[in-house]
C-alpha cells in the first residue's frame, strides 16, 4: 500500500493554534470540503454530508502533541484511518496529512491527494488572512 505524506506550512501561527482551529468539528466545513460539507454531533462522533455520502467521523482525543488523527466510517461501513499532524515549524506550524492508497486505482488516489492539498491549502489560507 502507498502512502503519500501531504503538507502546508501555515506562517506564523503557532502550532497549537492551527491545532485548535483545525480540531474544532464546527471548522471543517470552512476548510475540508473533501470531508465534510455539514456535521453535527452523535455523541463522540461527528456525522457528516461528504461528498462519499453521510459519513462518521471520529478525532483522537484532544491531546499536546498536535495529533488530529481520525477514522472515517464510509457510508459502505469501510474504516479508513487518516494520520494528521500539526507541528512546529520555524516560520510556525506545519500541517502533514498521509493519503494511504488502499483500494483506489492510481488515478483515483492521484485524485484524492489533490483534494486533501486542496483542503490544506485552504486551511492555510483561513488562518493566514
């Protein structure tokens, strides 16, 4: 299986802010279109409109080291595991995204790491106004 490490380095805002913003269930709309276009609250998990259908989502829990992972539960009942770090970074925080291949075809994962860069480089730009 390939996996393909995706990032954008947000200047300066510090790591634990892009965290925080990034974190926040009500932002992913604003910056992950590839994920969410609507979510709410089911408990511990978040439901959302994506563009696979109504997903679940669910974050690592709040922690200090910047770890956003999440699963998400497609529509199919498949788990797909998403590593996501926000990091320190001199100019201020760096946000690294791995894309695993699984099951796609080449054209298909060439597709989904354009629209997780997408996604990153809009929450780049939120955060960098």
């Amino acid at each position: 299986m390939i996996s393909r490490h995706l990032s954008v380095v947000v200047p300066g805002i510090t790591a634990d802010a892009v965290y925080r913003f990034a974190g926040d269930p009500d932002n992913l709309p604003r910056w992950a279109a590839g994920l969410a276009s609507g979510v709410r609250r089911d408990g511990e998990l978040l439901v959302v409109d994506s563009p696979m259908g109504k997903v679940t989502v669910r974050f690592a829990e709040s922690n200090a080291f910047g770890i956003l992972d999440h699963e998400v539960r497609l529509p199919d009942g498949t788990a797909v595991d998403n590593p996501l770090r926000v990091l320190s970074h001199p100019l201020g925080a760096e946000v690294v995204f791995t894309v695993r291949q699984r099951d796609l075809s080449d054209e298909d994962f060439d597709t989904d790491c354009a629209a997780v860069q997408a996604d990153l480089d809009r929450l780049r730009g939120l955060l960098v106004e």
